[in-house]
C-alpha cells in the first residue's frame, strides 16, 4: 500500500513536471513567434549613395535635359527634400557621418581613409549597420566602402560588383531580397565621381568612370557639350562643358542601375514594405562644389519613398542633414535608442507630416581634410536664409583635390590667367575670409560677404554664438577658435 502510495506520488509529480515542460515550451514558442513577427513588420531599408552627385544634374531637381526617369519616378511616389545637406563635402568623412550620427570631428573621421591618408573612426563608435543587425537586421553593402575600420562599420555581408557598372551591382543584390530577415542594404555607386586622368593633352575632358565600349548589360545615354546647363559657380567654357556631358552620361548610368535595383524589388514582392533613400555623399566634382561648404557642395539631392506612410509630402523644404540619417533609420525600424546618442535628430515625422516637434531651419556643417594635404578646417552654421562659413586656416591658400585642380575645367582658367572662375573671382575662391556671411535670399551665389556690412552686424552675433554652442555641444578639437585658450588643446603629455 505505501508502494503504491509512493509511486502514485511520483507519477502525480513527473506529469505535473511535464505539464510544466509543455508549457514553458509553449511559452517559449509563442515567445519566438512573436519576436518572428515583430521582425517581420519591421520595413526593409534601401540607402542608395552615389559619389559626387549635385541637384544639377536631376530632372525631378528641375534638369530639363539630363535622362534621370528611376529617380525622377522615386520623387514623384516619394519626398523631394531642396534643403539636404552632407556635413562635410568629402566622400570618406561624409559617409562616416552617415552611418554614424555624429560629426567627424567628433569620431576622428577628418579625411579619407585610403592611399597614404588612412583616416580612421574612433573604434568605440557604434554604427547604423551594427546596430540593425543587433536587432534582426540582414545588413549588406555593395560598391564604394570608404569606410574605416571594418570593425565599426561592419556589414554581414560584403556583394562584389564594379562599382561603376550599377546594372551589374542591381543584380547582384537580388540574393539579399529574398532574406528571411528584413534587410538593410547600403547601395553605393562610384558614378559620378570622376575617373582617373586618361587624356593626353591637358584639356581632355575627365571620364567621369565612362568607358568607350561602356560596361556589360548598361545602355548608355551621352550627351553633348552644346546642350548640357552650366550651373553658376563654373565658367561656361568648351573644356566645361565637355567634362559636364561626361558626367551627366555618368549620372544616367546611376540611373539606369537604380532602375533596375527597384525592378528587381518589385519582383521580389517586397516593394510595399521597403523603404527607399537616394542621396548623393558630396557635390558634384568640380571647383566651388566637392570640398567647399559653398551651397553646390553641401546641399544635395535627397528622395525617400516610404510606402507605410499612405500620404508622403511631394516636396519638403525641411532642413535635413546626413547626421540626422542614422536616428531617423532607427525609428523607422523601430529600433530605441537614446536621443543624446547622436548629433542628429531624426526627421520621420517630416515625411509623414506627424512631427509633433518644430523643427529648426538650421543645419551645421564640419570639413577638416579630403586629403591630407588638404588641411583647411571649415565649420558652418545655416539658420534660415542665413549661412556663416568660419575658416580656420583662413591664411593659408584655398587647397584643391587632386582630381579638381587636374580637371580641363579648371585648368583651363588657371592657363589663361582668367580673372573670374564662374561669378567669383580666382582670388576670392583661393584666398577666404575668416569669417564669411551670406544672406542666400539676396545672393544665392555666396559672392558678397557681409562680414563687415552694418545692417547685418546683429545677424552676426546671432550667428556667431549658434556656432560657437554647436561646436562646444559636439566636443569640436576647434572649439579652442573661440577663446583662443590654447590650454584646452590638452595637457601635451603621455601619460
């Protein structure tokens, strides 16, 4: 009887184990599957970066002659934004600003991190692609990297493709459309940038990466010098004009490539579930753009479509910059963090008219390097129609990217001792104020400094104090300007 009343008790107790087995087991199946389905209503993110491409040359951006029908047809389902801004005109420092969320003077991204200049982000920063695959992400990149160190900006998988042959780099994307994962895919074109020199004679007009026989799969679009538009900052000249008709087959090529990425979304049947960014890292390539915080360099072409938002402003005149990439990427991944993690803000609610916050009409701006040799600190604050430009090494001559001072474009002036390059004068875009200040309502064109003009001594205050605040608030090496407290520098020991 006791035997029985023992073994009673136990069976009673291995059934109410078991019980409790298939429930903990149940629990933790619902868990999973709930965690599955979260991640499945997570939007998959496209950024699509192209090198060196300005507002210029877009039709949807008001080019009445450039063949842009992808992205104009982007902008037509999407948002157009006419104030995007990089943060530095600089391919390398631009794209870590991206990814990151902070100023490079901030990370240590001051300059390229390729050939013998081997700048690099602090490896304490964390960056967008890690972050999304911590939370369920697929992270992929293709094309141009220009990032350092691998380990910060780390991406699951690395798609090998030509970066010039954006047909190709589309198809080679496909695989990451059929993820089990929603996906984030940094897409990033070498077009426009320019190509390297190949011509003979000094004023051969640059490739800009085209090729005579043109690359395999890509229907080409030229065009000719005669009709292409001279923006204001060049001079209208054969060699100008010449190197302009290269570049805008460059950016049709992107085109076409961005094209077919978004066929093969399609195909794929995840269109209505991807969100999809097309910016440019710089402007485009010539003098008075690419390395100057002038408007051609910093303020960019920028369209996002995001399907989840059923009524998408056509334009915004919003004040956007590339910092605010990686915080706005998060929220529409539903991913938290810590608004004092980052320099930018997010912008979401812009796109979906739902920003409950007001958002400034003000952007910053910090360049150090493009190249080494290239050192020529600029910080910059735009508040409305206002912009001041502070340039550090205001004594030194205005440096030049190999690839601009080499372009027919500018040699061409340089040759013939012309006194003006576009509305500027050679002496003017060489040597800069300290300090430059521009009303952009009266003079788009950033010709008539009004440093020193009486009517405009107030705004300069105002100016001045918003950037010395930015740069104290990001932790900016340069801060120092202000005080002329060289102690700040640090204490000049190694300990």
């Amino acid at each position: 009887m006791k035997e029985q009343l023992l073994f009673s008790s136990i069976y009673r107790n291995i059934g109410a184990v078991f019980c409790l087995s298939l429930l903990l087991c149940s629990a933790c199946q619902s868990s999973k599957k709930g965690v599955a389905q979260q991640v499945e209503k997570r939007p998959n993110i496209i950024l699509f970066v192209s090198d060196d491409h300005g507002k210029d040359a877009l039709g949807c951006y008001g080019n009445p002659v450039i063949q842009t029908p992808h992205l104009d047809q982007l902008a037509s389902e999407g948002t157009l934004f006419d104030n995007a801004y990089c943060t530095s005109a600089s391919c390398a420092a631009s794209r870590s600003v991206m990814l990151t969320g902070k100023f490079g003077h901030a990370t240590g991204s001051y300059g390229h991190t390729h050939d013998y200049h081997h700048f690099s982000t602090y490896d304490t920063v964390s960056s967008l692609p890690n972050i999304m695959e911590a939370n369920g992400y697929y992270t992929a990149r293709i094309g141009k990297y220009h990032l350092a160190p691998e380990k910060v900006f780390h991406f699951k998988e690395i798609i090998k493709a030509n970066q010039r042959n954006t047909v190709e780099m589309a198809n080679k994307c496909q695989d990451v459309f059929q993820k089990d994962e929603p996906f984030f895919l940094y897409f990033c074109t070498g077009d426009p940038h320019r190509g390297r020199p190949t011509g003979e004679k000094w004023n051969d007009p640059n490739s800009f990466g085209n090729k005579k026989k043109g690359y395999k799969g890509v229907k080409e679009i030229t065009y000719s010098p005669d009709e292409v538009l001279v923006p204001s900052f060049i001079s209208d000249s054969k060699e100008a004009r010449e190197e302009l008709a290269q570049y805008y087959q460059s950016v049709s090529r992107v085109d076409t490539g961005f094209g077919l990425l978004m066929e093969h979304l399609k195909a794929s049947g995840k269109m209505e579930n991807t969100i999809v960014i097309y910016i440019s890292d710089n402007g485009v390539a010539f003098p008075g753009a690419k390395t100057t915080l002038y408007e051609p360099g910093m303020n960019l072409p920028c369209i996002i479509k995001n399907p989840l938002v059923k009524k998408q402003d056509k334009v915004s005149d919003a004040f956007i910059s590339w910092v605010d990439l990686t915080p706005t990427i998060l929220d529409w991944a539903n991913i938290n963090y810590q608004e004092n993690q980052f320099h930018g803000r997010s912008f979401t609610g812009v796109i979906s008219g739902t920003d409950d916050k007001e958002r400034e009409e003000e952007i910053y701006a910090s360049h150090t390097f493009h190249e080494i040799t290239m050192y020529y600190p600029m910080r910059v604050v735009r508040h409305k129609n206002y912009k001041l430009i502070l340039n550090i090494a205001s004594g030194l001559e205005y440096p030049f990217a190999s690839d601009l001072w080499a372009s027919s474009t500018w040699q061409e002036r340089f040759r013939t001792g012309a006194e003006y390059y576009g509305k500027r004068t050679v002496e003017s875009y060489l040597h800069h104020a300290e300090l430059e200040l521009y009303d952009l309502d009266k003079d788009p064109d950033e010709i008539h400094n009004l440093v020193n003009s009486e009517a405009y001594k107030e705004v300069l205050q105002v100016m001045k104090k918003k950037l010395k605040a930015f740069q104290q608030n990001t932790q900016d090496p340069w801060k120092i300007y202000w005080e002329k407290d060289y102690s700040l520098q640090g204490t000049g020991l190694d300990l």
